[in-house]
C-alpha cells in the first residue's frame, strides 16, 4: 500500500536545512505525479527555527489523524532549547501516529523526540554523528549505530541529519516507486546520486567539498556533471579559468586528494549506486565514464573485497 499523504512534524527551534530537504523529495514526487499530499503540524502555533525564521499556518496536531497510510516526518531541532516541559503537547499523537501503523521517520536531532516517546524502543537507530553519544547516554537501552546516513527498523526511519534526510526520502520514493523514479526526482533536485543508507556519513562527495575555494567547487561541480566523458586536467583548468599547474596544486590543497583520485573514486560511488538500482553493466560503465563493462567490474570487485 503506497501512502498518499507525507506529514511534516515541526518543533519550535526546527533546523531549516532539516525539514526542507525531504520536504522538497517529495514535492518534487508529487511535480512527477505521484499523489502525494504534504500536511505541516506542530504543537506550536508559532513555530520558529533555530535559525529565527517564523512559520505560519501550520496545523495544530489536532486537525491532523494519522493512518497507516501516511508517512509522518519529524525534523531535527535545536535540542539546547528543546523544552521538555511540553512533553504533553506532541508526545501522545507522536505514540498514536506510531500506533495506527504510520511509517514514522526523524531527521537529524529528531531521534532523541522519538525515543522520548518510546517508538524507537527495540528499533535500531541512529542520529547526527555528534550527537551519536548523547543518545546512547540518555536513551542506554537503543541500539543507536554510527556512521550511518540513515537506517531503517521495520517502519521506523532515523536519518543523520542535514542532507541524510534527501537520501532517507529518496530511499522512501524508491520503495515506493521504484529506482527509475528515485532517480529521476534525484536528477531533478540535481543531488548527485542517492546514497544507501549504509553508507558513511563522510561520503568521499561531501568530505571533499567542505572548503571555501570557489574555482575548486566549480570543476567539482564541473566533474559530478560529465563523469561519462574523458576528462582532462586542461578542460577542467578552462573551467576555474586558470593553469593546468596551479589547478593541480590548488585541488590538492582544498580537499587533500588529487583530481585523479576524485574523479576516480565518484565514478566507483556512482557506480555502485546505479547497480544497486540493477542497471545494466554496460549502460553503468558508460554513464560512469570507464573504458569497458570489464573495467568496471574490476574496479566494483577491488573495492567490494
């Protein structure tokens, strides 16, 4: 049974970057034609996020009964100033969405609201990778795994945070619908490839963007984009508008490897992706950019060993 309806559950203090992410899954599933309609509570009438944005016209839980057809999602919030005290306020329609046989998802921080709750008892689970200990600390009897993007526990779905809840809501529209479809909702939000919920949270794809040179991100962004032709070392200069030489040394500076090995190591995870979506061989190595179907099956078995 595929739902038809994805509710947004916001805390006062709601990370920003948390909510849209999946919110903008989904909508654009809904653009692709998929019947999903997209409903926004809280407990909180004037709901602000952690960054001092206000929202209006959300609904109060009240307005909102949860079946075993929806998905409810719950967006990671600010937990310094998560206030406790309105634990009457949301915990029993969170406990009810669990109980109707809502598939229930957190994004980030909202672990630790599910697991007041109670619905990820003897569930495994997992949260942003600084927080990892705290949950472990306050909620000892969770077996919360690390270095996880997302995991899924039968109908419970915890993800790390930040961009993890685009691959969470993808995985959710691949169950759903398919891979084709998950993919091309992924092309459209231009998210270079769906991550699986095993895989680190350090991805090689953002770990080796986390630095402030504009010319280093634009032949990054240059290179996500034509994995399938032959790149060179002078049309990626051409790009950032510099030297061939100065290039080199200042891609190596900014993300600690060098272009061939990036280049190298996006293909193996573009790679790995599409043929977890049983794309054929052929098709993949072509889209990846290697010489021939043998070569990438090397490569796939270097790396899977």
């Amino acid at each position: 049974m595929i739902p038809n309806r994805v509710i947004f559950f916001l805390f006062d203090g709601v990370h920003l970057m948390d909510l849209a992410g999946a919110v903008t899954v989904f909508y654009e599933a809904a653009c692709g034609g998929k019947s999903y309609e997209l409903r926004y509570v809280s407990p909180y009438p004037d709901a602000r996020s952690s960054a001092g944005l206000m929202f209006a016209a959300l609904e109060p839980l009240s307005a909102v009964t949860v079946t075993d057809r929806d998905i409810v999602i719950v967006a990671g919030m600010e937990l310094s100033g998560w206030n406790r005290a309105d634990d009457i306020l949301w915990m029993p329609w969170i406990r009810q969405a669990y109980a109707a046989g809502a598939t229930i998802c957190s994004v980030c921080t909202a672990a630790f609201a599910l697991a007041a709750a109670g619905v990820l008892d003897g569930h495994s689970c997992t949260t942003h990778w600084a927080k990892i200990a705290s949950l472990r600390a306050e909620y000892p009897r969770l077996e919360v795994l690390e270095n996880r993007l997302f995991v899924k526990s039968d109908r419970v779905y915890t993800s790390a945070g930040i961009a993890t809840g685009i691959d969470m809501a993808l995985y959710l529209l691949e169950e759903h619908h398919g891979p084709e479809f998950a993919f091309r909702v992924a092309q459209g939000m231009v998210v270079y490839i769906r991550r699986d919920g095993n895989d680190s949270q350090h991805s090689i794809y953002l770990q080796n963007r986390q630095h402030i040179n504009f010319q280093v991100h634009r032949v990054q962004d240059y290179i996500a984009q034509h994995l399938d032709h032959k790149l060179t070392i002078e049309e990626l200069a051409a790009v950032a508008y510099i030297s061939p030489r100065n290039l080199t040394r200042l891609f190596k500076t900014a993300t600690g490897t060098t272009i061939g090995q990036y280049i190298q190591k996006l293909r193996q995870e573009k790679a790995v992706v599409l043929l977890k979506a049983q794309h054929k061989v052929a098709w993949v190595a072509r889209e990846c950019g290697f010489r021939s179907p043998h070569q990438l099956r090397q490569l796939v078995k270097k790396v899977s060993v």
